[in-house]
C-alpha cells in the first residue's frame, strides 16, 4: 500500500520505492530541499516494523538510507533481550 502525492516525487524515486520495498508499505515526502543548488527529497518507508528514512537526487537516484525500528524500546519495558544477564 502506498500513500503519498506522487506528482511530487520524480519518477525514478517511486519505481525505486516500488521494487525495494515489493510488500505492502507505506511512503511519505517528509521534506525537500535544496543541498549545493539541487533538489533533495526525503522519503520515509514504513514496512515490517521499521521506518526506512531514503534521500533521493532530482533525478530519483538515492543518495542515502537509514533504518530505525518503528517502535523502539522504551526504558520503562527493561532491557532489551541482547543484555539480560545469564
């Protein structure tokens, strides 16, 4: 499932979007900019518990990626199974 105005993404962006993440997803444009005078876009991807932040060119080529789970643990839930002494 995808969720977005796609008139203002360039294309290759959304075909990107559209083959990495082949499941249901969701995608939204949290910002665009302008970085040495050209456009920068900054997508993010939700799919399978987490948030996928994507910097796209003007020309739909990606830039960078980042991956941060959608529900982080929180202090209050303990520590998290990798440090639960033996």
């Amino acid at each position: 499932m995808m969720t977005m105005d796609k008139e203002k993404l360039p294309y290759a962006t959304i075909e990107y979007i559209a083959k990495r993440f082949r499941k249901e997803f969701l995608f939204e444009l949290k910002e665009r900019k302008k970085e040495k005078g050209h456009w920068v876009y900054v997508v993010e991807v939700t799919q399978d518990d987490f948030v996928h932040t994507l910097h796209f060119d003007e020309k739909g080529v990606l830039l960078k990626e980042e991956a941060d789970p959608a529900f982080p643990a929180d202090a209050h839930d303990g520590p998290a199974p990798e440090v639960v002494p033996d």
